[in-house]
C-alpha cells in the first residue's frame, strides 16, 4: 500500500543544484512527505519535479527572495492549497553577485537581501502554520569562518543597516557580501533557535554548511573563465575534505529535514553530517540582535505598504 503524505517541506532554491538533491533525496526516503518547490521560474520549478521523480508528491510555486512582496504572495498561497501540514523549511536559496551592486525591489543589496532577509521574511510568514514538531534548516557555508581556509574573503559585520544599505562610496567586493551573508545565515539561526525556546517548544533550527559543492549554479555571475573553470576544474577538488558534490550534500540536508537522529539537535552548525563550532563572530549576541532587530525595521517598511489589516505571519518574540 502506498504511504499517504502526511507532512510538507518547503525547499527554496528547488528548480536546480544543492535544493533539487535535496528535494529529490527527501521523496526518495521517505513516501510521507510532500515538497514543495519555492522557485522564481515555475517552468524550470516544473522540470524540477520531473527530475526528482514523485510528482504526486510535489507543488511547485513561485516566489522571489528578491522581492519582499512576492515572499508574502507565496505565504498566502501555500495556505490555500490543502496541503499537508508543514513540518520542515528549508532555506537553501543564494547567489553571489561579483559584477557590480544589485538591489531588491525593495532596494536592499542583492546578496544580503536574498539570502538573509527574503528567507527571514519567509520564516516569519509562515511561523505560525508550522505544525509541530518541525525543523529549519539555514544553508550556510564554510567561508562565514574567517579561521577557515576557503580561499574566500573573510566577512566584514559592522551593522545590518550597512550590509542592506551599503554607502555609495564602498568598493564592491561580492565575494565578502556573500561571506558576510553566509556568517548573517548562521547569526539568524542561532537567534531564531533561541526566540523559538531551543526547541523546548518543538521547533528545532540548525544551519548547514554543504561544503565546497563545483558545478553548482553559485558561480553564475562570475566571468566566463571563472565560470569554465568552477565547472570543469574545481569538481577534481572533491578529493579534499569538505568538498562534495550537490547529490553528496543534499542527501545530507535531506536526512536533516527528516532523520530521526536530529529529531531534538538544535540550535548547531552541521558540517555535512556532524555538529561542529561555526566561526567566533557566530556566536556575537549583539550581532545577532542587530541583525533581527534590522531584518523586522526592513520587513515593517514593507508590511506598512501592503492595504490595512492584520499583520502578514508572526515574528519569533
């Protein structure tokens, strides 16, 4: 008899690379979870499925962590389709921008904007529609670890209001955006963690660092040799530690999702399949209340241009 989904997980950065694994490697363990597919393009979201297999068992819908309003549209419209309860989201979504200064629809720095404040605002919507228990998971990366050797620049945290904003006479440097988004992503786990009790209250909230992963699509802004060379040369380095393919990582972010030996882990930093120590800066409280306190001034600004009414979601008190 085939298992009837009982449970959702949400997969931001579904459609390809490190999402998709993980998608896929989740409907392949176990029969009793649906997933959706938070993607910007619902064509290649669709192909997605295909890929992954299961498709009974899968939604895709659209959403841009690049555009506050699009965020809430989705929160809206996973409500109202009858899904099984959600027990699991994912953030997993990100991109580095090298080429110059993006903004949001928002006009928040593009890096900082969609892989810290758009899955800030993603988790706050649907706060409340959790069912417990549930677990978050945060994909970070080794470079938010300055003590590491990843050949990235170390992050650069002065204020959050500097990392949405940065001053038109700052030199870009994407690279240390992305660092510096990466340490925000484990900052935002660990202060969620612990405004949700520390999974005394059955919510349980863990960051990820998949490792070094070639080929995935994180090199798309960068030149075309750089480009070439992060798909062609870069996977020979899978024979150093911590360097894995995307399948290899997202079977690990899946058993996260859904493993019962991470049943009551929270409030880490899982390196593929172990908690370790993340980076000093990691753990700065005033970091991370600055960093919190900034996300929900940045959300408010948008929350104060939606028509009148009851407050989208519920933030973690």
């Amino acid at each position: 008899m085939t298992a009837t989904p009982n449970k959702t997980a949400i997969i931001t950065g579904a459609s390809a690379g490190l999402g998709l694994e993980c998608a896929t490697a989740l409907l392949a363990s176990d029969p009793t979870w649906h997933v959706v597919f938070a993607v910007r393009d619902v064509a290649r979201g669709a192909h997605a499925v295909e890929q992954a297999g299961h498709p009974a068992r899968c939604t895709v819908l659209e959403m841009d962590l690049a555009s506050l309003t699009s965020v809430h549209a989705f929160a809206d419209d996973f409500r109202g389709r009858g899904l099984p309860p959600l027990h699991a989201i994912v953030c997993n979504a990100g991109l580095q921008v090298v080429s110059g200064t993006e903004h949001t629809a928002e006009g928040v720095e593009m890096t900082f904007g969609v892989n810290h404040l758009g899955h800030f605002a993603l988790v706050r919507d649907l706060l409340a529609d959790l069912a417990h228990p549930a677990r978050i998971l945060v994909v970070a990366s080794g470079t938010h670890d300055p003590a590491k050797t990843t050949g990235m620049p170390a992050p650069r945290y002065t204020r959050a209001a500097d990392l949405a904003h940065p001053a038109d006479d700052e030199p870009v440097d994407g690279r240390r955006r992305y660092t510096t988004s990466k340490l925000c992503n484990v900052l935002y786990a660990y202060e969620l963690d612990r405004r949700l009790g520390c999974g005394a209250n059955g919510v349980t909230v863990n960051a990820f660092d998949p490792g070094l992963m070639p080929g995935s699509g994180l090199a798309r802004d960068y030149s075309a040799i750089g480009r070439w060379a992060w798909r062609y040369l870069f996977p020979l380095l899978r024979v150093l530690p911590n360097v894995n393919s995307t399948r290899a990582s997202g079977a690990r972010l899946a058993a996260l999702v859904c493993d019962p030996r991470f049943d009551h882990v929270t409030g880490s930093y899982i390196e593929g399949k172990r908690p370790i120590a993340s980076s000093t800066d990691s753990y700065d409280l005033e970091k991370a209340l600055d960093l919190w306190e900034t996300s929900e001034q940045l959300l408010e600004r948008t929350d104060h241009q939606d028509q009148p009414g009851e407050p989208r979601g519920r933030a973690a008190k």
